[in-house]
C-alpha cells in the first residue's frame, strides 16, 4: 500500500467517535454496543501551510489519484519513537510475561506499550540477545511471554523503533495560493478499517 509522503504542519487536530448502536427503553433506559470490531476511527485535519507551487502539486496529485477510494498509509504526526538498550523489567526466576514498555517521548517518566512497531524489536536478556520464537514469543500489543523465566535479578532490555501507521482515505481537500509560489493545502484523512 503506498504511503503518504507529505509532513503535514504542526496544530494537526484528530478526532475519534465511537460507532455505536443504541436502543432506548421506557424511563430513559438505553442499551449500548459498539457497531463492528473497529468502532472507533480516527479523523485528521491537516494544513499544509506556505508550500511551493511543485509540494501543493504533488500533494494534490497524490490525492486526486487516491480519488477519494484507494486507501493509503499515513504516519500519525509524532508518533515515531526509537529506544536503544530500555530496560522493560527484571527476571525473578518465575515470572514469564512482561509488558514490552517504551517511554512516551524522550526522556519521559511515562511509559506506554511499545506499540506500532516497524521492524520486530531485539530483545535481550543481561545483556545477550533473545531469539523470538525460540526464547520468547511478542504479542501486538507488547506483551512478551518467555519459554523459561527469566533468572531471578536479569536485566530485560530490548532496541526497537516504530510509528503509528493508519490505512485513510481522503475525500476532500483544497489548495488556497497565497501569493508567488505559496500555497496551502488542508486536507481531512479518514481512517478506514481493514
């Protein structure tokens, strides 16, 4: 599937709504469900603002061959993470699974599911590295299960990088020229499911 190529400016606004469907009962009484397995889809507004005209073109040629229909790929602004050698726990000699965690931005205290991932991480265990399949086996949403606990004091760490990748469609958009070779673009991408 191709990828949407174009950084889009700061201020990007995303928007989620759950589908879901509703019956209402007498006294104000409701029952609710989502409607289908990915409810909740994800919308983006973006500008492209004071490109030149051959960027504005080639953004503009990019969507109108999507027509509308073809889904694409497109990169959530700032979700690209990398770590080197983070530390995601320490072995007790019974424990077995492990949430793969990354920090929420470089150098936060915060972590979040290392998620999203590019390339299948490398994990290692002191030090040494862990053979997937073999040693370990890694969930999509980061859980890591080991065939033998880790030994009681081993220091878990794993290297990786990835984005959030979202499958969009864009049904419309306009191009405003501000003046010689200045142009914006806005665009609204909708995430598709599948």
């Amino acid at each position: 599937m191709e990828r949407f190529p174009f950084t889009p400016d700061y201020g990007a606004q995303q928007q989620a709504q759950p589908r879901i469907l509703k019956a209402q009962f007498g006294d104000g009484y409701a029952q609710r469900a989502e409607d289908g397995l990915r409810a909740t889809l994800q919308r983006w507004a973006l500008q492209f603002n004071t490109r030149r005209k051959a960027e504005a073109d080639a953004i503009d040629a990019f969507l109108l061959a999507h027509r509308g229909t073809l889904p694409f790929e497109f990169v959530a602004p700032t979700s690209a993470w990398a770590v080197t050698g983070f530390r995601f726990g320490t072995g007790d000699g019974a424990r077995t699974q492990f949430l793969l965690e990354r920090p929420l931005a470089p150098g936060a205290a915060e972590l979040v599911p290392a998620t999203g991932r590019g390339a299948p991480p490398v994990l290692y265990l002191d030090g040494a590295p862990l053979v997937a399949g073999a040693d370990y086996v890694l969930s999509s949403s980061g859980l890591v299960t080991f065939a033998v606990p880790p030994t009681a004091g081993a220091a878990l760490t794993f290297t990786g990088a990835g984005e959030r990748v979202l499958r969009v469609v864009c049904e419309s958009w306009s191009t405003t020229v501000k003046g010689f070779n200045a142009h914006d673009v806005s665009a609204e991408f909708h995430e598709v499911a599948g």
